[in-house]
C-alpha cells in the first residue's frame, strides 16, 4: 500500500515540477488579448506567431468566439483587438463609448463569401435571388435548379456569426434563413459538412475554400481575388479588427495591427486565402 | 428456454457494451497513434533541425541536399516548359498556362518552394510534406485529376479519375508524371519516426507542425487547480457528513445540495462561472485559468464529497473507537486515525474526479479556454486563459481553416486525453481493488 | 496560569482531571467555533447551489421584461440575431426532448438487462471485468464523444446508413424479440399443465416469434432502403447519448436490484421458481423504483450533454417533420446555450444575451426537480425495504 501511494505522489510531483520547470523557461511577457471572430481567426492566429516569432518577449492570444462576442470583450476592456467580420453596430459604438472605448476600425483584409457544394453536384452557377429562395426553403430540390432529384441540405454558419450577419445582408436581403437550415459553429465545420454531404450546399468565406468542395459562380462571377477586388462579385466584405483608440505609435499594439499594411503582412493574408486590402 | 434466452439477452447487452468501447476507441487510437509513430519525410527532419535544432545537422543537410538532387529532374522539366510555353503561340498558352500554374502549386504542395524562389511567410509553406501520408496524398493529386461525371442527370455526379499526365501529353512536360511516380520514395525519402515530444513541443503555425505542449499544460493546470479547490472543500465536507452530522433537517437539505449540484448541466455550470466568478466578482478581468478552476471545482465538488464520504465511512468501527478509548479527541481521532486509514480512499475520489475536471469541455468554453495561445507560467494563470486539450479538439476539428491537413494532430489530442483520463481512472481502480482486498482482510 | 492552552496539553490536562474554569471554556468555545467553521465548509454545496441559482435567474429575468414568455414557449420562430429578433424556442424544447427520448430508448433497455445480468446472471469473476469497462464509458470525455460522433460517425452513416441502421436494428430487436417471444409464451400457458402447456407453448412461440420475425424483416427491408442526406442528424446524437447515458443506468440499477437481497430470491426458487421467473416477478418488481432513479439519471446525463449535441446534432431549430423523424438535424438547448453565447452581447443587455439564461434556468429546473424526485423515490424505497 504504502508504495503505491507514494508511487503516486511522486508522480503527481513529477508532473508538478516538470511543468514548473517548463513554464519558468518562459519569462513573464508583453500581452496582446485577441478575441473575435472565427472568419478573421486564421489570420489573427498567423499574424500572431508570425509576430510572436520575431519577438520572443510578446504573447499573443487569440480566441475565436464570434464577433459579437470579440466586441463584446473590446468594450468590456478585456481585450486589446477584437476580430470582426462584420462593421460594429450602433448599439456596440453606444455602449463601448459609455464605458470610455474608443473603437477604431482596421481593415485588414478583404473576403468574399462563396457559396460552396459538393464537388459531385453538377451545378456550376446561381444567381443571388437562386441562392436566397434554396435559402428561404422556396427551393427544396436540386431538380428545381437543373440538378438530381436529391434534397437539398442548407448549411448555415450559426447566427452569432459575421458571416452569418453579412450573408444575410448581402444575400438574403432581411428575408428569413429557412428554420430547416442547420447551423454549425464555424467556417471549417461548414466545409466539412458540405465535402461530406453530396447533397449540402453552403456558405464560406473565401480563405475556407479548398479542393474538397466546389465554390460556384454568382450571377456568373467566380469568387476569385480578382472578382473580388474589383467589386465584380457581388458577396463580398471587408475584415476589421478593432482597437481600443488609435494605438500609440510605436507600441507592441501598433506595430501588430499594421502588420496587414507591410508587404509581408500582405504574404500571409494572401497566403491564408482572402485578399490584402492594399490591392483593393 | 425462457431462462436461458434470458441470460442470452443480458450477455448480449453487456457484450454490446464492449463492443460501443472497442468501436469508439478503436479507429480513435489507431489513428491517434499515428500523430506519434509515423513514417516522416526529408521534410519533416528539415523541419525539426530548423525548429527546433533536433538531429544530426550534417547528416540531415546532407540528405537534403541528396533529396534535392533527386528532385532537380522535376524542376529541369517544368523549367523547360516554361520556356516552351513562352515561346508557343496564344492558343498553347491559353491551352496549358491554367493548368501549368495547377500543377506548379501542386508540386509546391509537395515538395516546398522550388529552389530559387521566395521563401514564403508561414511556415506551412516553408516545408513540403512532412508526413509519408500526406505526401502521398498530395501526389495523388498531381498524378490524377478529380473529375466528376454529371452525365446521369438523375443522381449526383460520379468521382472520375483522369490522369494529369493526358492533359499534358504530347508537351515536355509528360515524363514529369512517371518521374515523379518512380522516384517520389527518392526524393521525400520516408523513414519510420517515433516522434514522442509532440506532447512537449509547442505549435508551429496553427498546428501544421509542431506538438501540443500548451494544451496539455493548460489541462494540468485547470484540472490540478480544480482539485485545490474541490479537495479541501470536499473533504472536509466528508468529514462532517460522515462523523459529525446527525439525521437532521439541515444534513438532509445538504445532501439534497450535494446530489443536485452533481445534477446540474455542465454548461450551466459554464454560464454560472461567466456570470459570477468573472462578470461578478472579478477574479480576473475576462477569461482565465483561476475562474476555469473555480468552475470546475464546483463540478467535481459532489463527486468529491461522496466517494470521500464513503471511503471515511468504509473505516471499521474499531479503529474509531479504540482510538477514542485512549482519550483522543473527536477532531484529533479524526485527524490522526480515520483520514490515514480513508486516505486511499479518498485519493482515489480525487484522482476520479481530476479525470472528470480534465476532460470537461463545456464549463471552461466561457471562463478559460481560448485557441492560440504560449504555454503559461505558473504566477500568468491567475490572470491568462489557456489553451486546453478538449476545448482545442473541439476548436481544431471544427473552427480550423485546414481541418483534413491536421487531421492526426486532432487525433493526437484525443488519444492523449483518453489516455490521460483512462490512466486516471485505471489508477483509481487498481488502487480501489487493493483497498476492498486489505480490508476484507 | 497560562491564559492559552495548546491542544496537546488540554489532552494532558483532561487525562489528569485538571482542568482550570477557563481552560474549559476555552475548550468549549474551541470546539464551537471548530464546529461552525466544519458546518460552514460543508454547506459550500448548499451556497454553490444557491448562488448557481441566483445568478442564473438575475440573468434570466430581464428577458421576461423585455420579451415576455409567451412567445419564448410557444412559437417556434428561433431568430435571435435580427433587428426584430424572435425568441421562439419551442423548436429547440422539442430537440432536446427528442434526443433525450432517443437516448433514453437506446440506453433503458441495454442498461437495465446489463444491470440484470451482473447482479443475477454472471459470475462474479465476469463481473470483476466488466465493471472496469463501465467505469471507462464513462469516464470518457464528452468532448471525445463529439469528435467520434462528427468525425466517424456521421460520415459512416452517410455512406452506408441504411445497411448499419438495419444491422443495429437486428442486433438490438432481435434478442428482444426472442426474450419477448419466451416471457409472452410463457405467460400465455403458465395456467396449464403437462401437455397442453407444452402445445400452447410452442404454437404461442411459433405464433409470436412469426410475428415479431415478419416485423422484424419488414423493419430490415426499409431500412435498407434508407438513404440518409445528413449524417449530424438526431439518431446520431441520440446513439452516442445514449451510451453516454449507459453507465449511469445500469451502475444504478445495478445497486437497485442488488440491494432487494437474498432472502426475497431465495424464497422465490423455494417456492419453485426458476430464475427468470424469480427476476420478473420478483426482483424487478422489488427494485421498482431504483430502476426508476437510474433512468431519471440517465435522462439528466442525455439532456444536460453539450459537446455531443453541439457538434453533432445539426443545430437546426426546427420541429423535424414527423415529429418522430429522427433523421433530420436538431437543435438543443445546451447547444443553443453554448454556440450562441458568443455573440450575445453581455453589455448592452440586449434579449439575446438573456434568453441563453432562461434556456440555462429551465435546464436546472429540469434537473433540480428530476432529481429531487429520483431522490424521493429512492428514499421511499428504502424506507419501504426497511420496514
């Protein structure tokens, strides 16, 4: 008995120490809290260990908890940067500016949102009012669109997302999203829904399109970096993240949020998938 | 016959039971295992020298340099049809430029930058394939083209595979696919590599390399943290129940307390943390390791409590009363005769219960877990949320841009917090037996 | 006279009956001051439980203010994020209770036989390994059970649903039907004798078993015929729950049916009762309401699961048409809680932020009070068996 028993403790010791060992090699750093959305996410998460790479004092965080939700924590003062998909709302500006926020926006990238199947479906393009109507429940069937006679399965992103509320402005136009639609928590979960079901059809932003679904042509437009720049493609939004103020020149804050505007900055927003605003 | 289809259904029920946990964990440790044991390419102990500094620099140079010279044919051949297709007519480019630019990025998919072009910014571009795998996933798909045949109008479309190489017949460029086919084992150069520091390596870009290092400290910490709450709290509250508390009203009203604290949904408890310990009382100013622990503590608090409970109630009579036969006070019999003999007992309550706080998702989403983040110090978890391993499966298999790329690393994390769990938990019952075996004597 | 007395030497003291008036007072005020402190640790759960409360319906009631309840219960409208916002969550009610009745249909009976089996059936050397393997479901993390239900299962059942569905269908509905075949057969001639008994029992056999063979057979050939569009739908989640469900079930009905003792089985065989007979009329009678517990249990475990339902289920608010149609996606209130907490704006107080409060209030009622009853029935229970 008594072995076993101090078997253990020394384990649980063990542990203890080899995780102090491990964290005293990280000496107490510089913050950067992000928090925000999802769509913004990859590039908050490839900025942050691009900058935390070229300096080793700086820790960055990044959750992805929706924009709402990064807006939240903006106001509430818990966070340095908030990611958003979407511009922040009257009602946000309202109450951050009673608690002494000062918002500004950065935009950082531009995104287009495809509509995205399986890449087994036959249909190649849509237009906006198509898409809508699949999305209101007034199309039902692929048949309807030129398709196989299978149901269509909506995939929608969940509604305490950007790209949710931009979808709904830009596409559905104030109608309602059918109550048959499935939501899902992110951009990659849609995806992986739609490679996975031959009959789904969805929405992404641009940077979440890979080989394993097909992105389809609005109103005969690709979503495609050029389509986008140039206005052509008809659901398309700008990225923000969102400071408390303007930061000070020359701040750990500053040099991470222009980082979009330096050319490697640019690299790896391309990189990722959506669109560097400088081309814009 | 009624007795024996009898017993036949109940074997039958318990069988499927083995069989919902071969089932469940069966596909998640053979491909979990995968995330540790896996044949690694050129790439991956480039990677590993370069990052990290790990292996026999010459020799990994070396090999580098070897498996770049195997791939110099490659390059050779797409070089030429460069220059082929700058020299043919506008029809020839239209014809092959798109699918040339295809193939170009493919091939990077592959191999990495070709020499002598920029070094890109993420690192997941700075390498080729660093797992066999994948490589040879990606080969597949320079070898083949996914096409899909739309031609029975009725159905959805049928996966056809056309070989690139027809696109590309009759140009230059044709010997390229059979080259690469042939020659691939020579250029990526896959050797079996045990890689066990995936549990102590932090993560290089989003998790396209590297291990998982600040997850598995975030969970230690959350988990270790919970029991400095719930351990005291719990058994002290055991100890009252068991020696002190009579039949009253007030022990009755607790227990109910007790039972239906263990009753509340895990989110609820996830929303109460949000709403108290940081919307309330401020015990850090948003999400933190301090507030994740306190609200998994109340989680684990009646798990605590029973099997504490029952441990200090399981000591024999006779170690109680001999020890109060030689004057020793109620508080000091307690202290000094009854905790020693239920301390395996309740140890094993606590390991159980740092399982549970371990693996628990739900409460940690609003008050602790966050995606990216260093691994912290252990005076930053009083202020700083971390990563932790469940919250980042989740995160990892759902919310990440290249969810199939990474696959095994989210199989990774599973394995390691089953196996995290499950020892815990084997722990608690081997220690259980010893204990049911030394008092039946 | 030293004014403080250290506790070893008041044992001392005591031993040697020399206790001083203020020594006795110190002691006394010692203990009660130990006593209350020991009392006021114990009641952390009692004030964790009313602070739970607390907080949750002080978040919870500014909805009523701003929404009002009606539409809450009784639309099934779920559009939180809109300008003219609709709170309908009627929807989202039915999916929780979906999943769970499908649970609970998955996991009652496996875990109840299970339970059956380990306390009357199999040796005690079995038992010693299965109860490991119990203890393993259920020290799983649910996080783990999402991954295996949206990695491997929902794509397996999209691919091959039908075929697995009629393969579950067999594995579970078969034995059934065997065991039901036997105890209706059973029932059926048990006021019989010698050869008429015999007769009876074989033509009910053939009889029932041709039955249950003939739906059986039926089940199996739609089934098949199945073609599954979404693999997250309310069957996967209720699969997976109900496994999750499995251990607590059958660890308390287990206890239940152990603690109807041995003199109650064994008057049972002295009377001339076989075992199954003995387990059917006695034993389960007996463990009534311990079974009972168990299964309220096991729907608290189902209803208050995230993990799985959030990743797993679908999430669309929307009563699937049937109502039974357990293919479809749906939507829960831990998931709503837990995907839609991200964007309600806690600041501004807005009726999206409060509504996720009062989905959390009518969870804690619902398990307050299903525990409060599994809590009376076994107490009952036990007062029942000790008189």
């Amino acid at each position: 008995m008594f072995k076993f028993k101090s078997t253990i403790a020394t384990t649980i010791g063990l542990m203890l120490i080899l995780s102090f060992a491990w964290s005293g090699a990280f000496a107490e750093s510089y913050r950067i809290i992000i928090d925000g959305s999802t769509t913004v996410g990859p590039i908050a998460k490839a900025f942050a260990e691009y900058y935390m790479a070229k300096h080793p004092d700086v820790s960055v965080t990044v959750s992805e908890s929706g924009s709402g939700n990064g807006a939240k924590s903006l106001i509430n003062g818990v966070c340095d940067i908030a990611d958003m998909s979407r511009f922040m709302k009257n009602k946000e500006f309202a109450a951050a500016v009673e608690k002494g926020i000062m918002p500004v926006a950065h935009v950082v990238a531009m995104d287009g949102i495809a509509i995205i199947v399986h890449p087994s479906n036959p249909i190649k393009s849509l237009t906006v009012q198509q898409v809508r109507d699949i999305y209101m429940g007034k199309i039902k069937n692929w048949k309807e669109l030129g398709g196989p006679n299978v149901e269509i399965v909506m995939i929608s992103r969940d509604t305490n997302s950007g790209t949710y509320e931009t979808f709904e402005k830009l596409v559905m136009s104030k109608k309602k999203i059918h109550e048959k639609s499935e939501y899902v928590g992110s951009n990659g979960a849609i995806r992986q829904r739609v490679q996975s079901t031959k009959a789904a059809m969805g929405y992404v932003g641009l940077g979440f399109v890979d080989r394993s679904v097909k992105a389809l042509e609005i109103d005969g437009v690709m979503p495609e970096a050029s389509t986008i720049v140039s206005g052509v493609y008809p659901i398309a939004r700008p990225l923000f993240m969102f400071t408390n103020g303007y930061p000070k020149l020359g701040s750990h804050i500053f040099s991470f949020i222009t980082l979009y505007l330096t050319p490697k900055g640019q690299e790896i927003v391309e990189e990722i998938g959506f669109i560097p605003v400088t081309r814009y | 016959m009624l007795d024996g289809s009898f017993s036949t259904v109940g074997v039958i029920a318990i069988v499927l039971m083995f069989i919902s946990l071969v089932i469940l964990l069966g596909p998640i440790f053979a491909r979990g295992f995968g995330a540790f044991v896996f044949k690694g390419t050129v790439e991956y102990r480039k990677l590993m020298l370069d990052k990290f500094g790990r292996g026999d620099r010459e020799r990994i140079i070396a090999e580098v340099a070897g498996a770049a010279k195997t791939r110099e044919p490659v390059y050779e051949l797409m070089e030429q049809f460069r220059v082929e297709l700058k020299e043919k007519d506008y029809d020839y480019r239209s014809r092959y430029g798109q699918p040339f630019k295809e193939l170009e990025e493919l091939v990077e998919d592959l191999f990495g930058p070709a020499p002598g072009s920029s070094m890109p910014v993420l690192v997941r571009g700075q390498y080729g394939q660093t797992r066999w795998d994948r490589a040879n996933v990606k080969l597949g798909n320079i070898l083949f083209i996914e096409e899909y045949d739309y031609s029975d109008s009725s159905k959805m479309g049928e996966l056809v595979l056309v070989p690139r190489a027809d696109l590309f017949a009759g140009t230059s460029l044709e010997p390229l696919f059979r080259l690469l086919e042939s020659d691939i084992e020579k250029m990526m150069r896959p050797r079996t590599t045990v890689y066990w520091r995936f549990l102590f390596d932090g993560s290089y870009d989003s998790h396209f390399f590297g291990g998982i290092w600040p997850e598995l400290l975030g969970t230690f910490y959350l988990a270790i943290g919970a029991m400095l709450f719930a351990v005291p709290l719990g058994v002290i509250t055991a100890i009252y129940l068991a020696e002190y508390a009579g039949d009253s009203r007030f022990v009755s009203l607790l227990r109910t307390c007790i039972s239906s604290l263990a009753g509340v949904p895990s989110i609820v408890f996830g929303l109460f943390g949000l709403a108290f310990f940081i919307n309330a009382i401020h015990v850090s100013p948003s999400k933190s390791v301090l507030a994740g622990s306190f609200t998994l503590a109340l989680l684990v608090l009646p798990t605590v409590i029973r099997a504490s409970e029952e441990a200090i109630k399981a000591v024999p009579r006779s170690y109680k009363e001999g020890a109060m036969s030689l004057g020793a006070g109620k508080w000091r019999t307690v202290v000094t005769v009854i905790l020693p003999a239920a301390l395996p007992g309740i140890l094993t309550s606590i390991i159980i219960s740092l399982g549970r706080a371990a693996g628990e998702t739900a409460p940690i989403i609003f008050t602790a877990a966050v995606s990216v983040g260093k691994p912290l110090a252990l005076w930053e978890t009083m202020s700083q949320p971390t990563p932790a391993l469940p919250w980042n499966i989740y995160n990892l298999a759902t919310e990440h841009e290249a969810v199939d790329e990474i696959r095994h690393v989210q199989y990774g994390m599973v394995v390691t917090l089953i196996v995290l769990v499950l020892l815990l938990n084997i722990t608690a019952i081997v220690l259980r037996a010893r204990i049911s075996k030394k008092l039946r004597g | 006279m030293p004014d403080v007395i250290k506790t070893a030497d008041s044992e001392r003291l005591r031993d040697g009956l020399l206790m001083s008036k203020g020594a006795l007072r110190m002691q006394s005020v010692g203990a009660l001051a130990g006593r209350s402190i020991l009392i006021a640790i114990a009641s952390s759960s009692l004030i964790a439980i009313l602070f739970i409360f607390y907080f949750i319906i002080r978040d919870a009631l500014p909805f009523f203010q701003i929404e009002g309840i009606r539409e809450f219960l009784t639309s099934t409208r779920w559009y939180p994020s809109r300008e003219e916002a609709e709170f309908g969550a009627l929807a989202i009610f039915f999916g929780s209770a979906l999943v769970t009745l499908g649970a609970v249909v998955v996991a009652v009976p496996m875990g109840v036989l299970a339970a059956l089996c380990l306390s009357d059936i199999l040796p005690f050397s079995i038992r010693q390994v299965v109860k490991p393997v119990i203890e393993m479901l259920a020290a799983i993390p649910s996080v783990v059970y999402g991954f295996f239900a949206l990695v491997v299962f929902a794509p397996l059942m999209q691919e091959r649903g039908g075929s697995m569905l009629a393969a579950g269908a067999w594995i579970i509905f078969a034995p059934l039907a065997v065991l039901a075949t036997a105890v209706l057969s059973d029932l059926l001639s048990s006021r019989l004798d010698g050869k008429a008994r015999l007769v009876s029992q074989i033509v009910s056999v053939a009889l029932v078993g041709g039955l249950f063979l003939a739906g059986l057979l039926r089940m199996h050939g739609f089934l098949v015929g199945l073609t599954i569009v979404s693999g997250t739908n309310a069957l996967n989640v209720s699969i997976i729950l109900g496994i999750m469900a499995l251990p607590t079930i059958v660890s308390v009905s287990e206890d239940a049916l152990n603690a109807v003792g041995r003199d109650l089985r064994e008057g049972s065989y002295a009377l001339g009762a076989t075992r199954a007979e003995t387990l059917l009329r006695v034993v389960v009678p007996a463990a009534r309401s311990g079974i009972m517990a168990a299964v309220i249990l096991g729907v608290m475990r189902a209803i208050g699961e995230t993990m799985v339902v959030w990743m797993a289920s679908g999430n669309a608010a929307r009563i699937p048409g049937p109502w039974f149609n357990f293919l479809e996606p749906i939507r829960t209130l831990t998931a709503t809680i837990a995907g839609d907490m991200g964007e309600a704006d806690h600041v501004t107080g807005s009726a999206r932020y409060h509504v996720l409060f009062v989905m959390a209030l009518c969870l804690l009622m619902f398990a307050f009070i299903s525990n409060l009853a599994s809590e009376i029935i076994l107490r009952r229970a036990r007062k029942r068996g000790s008189v």
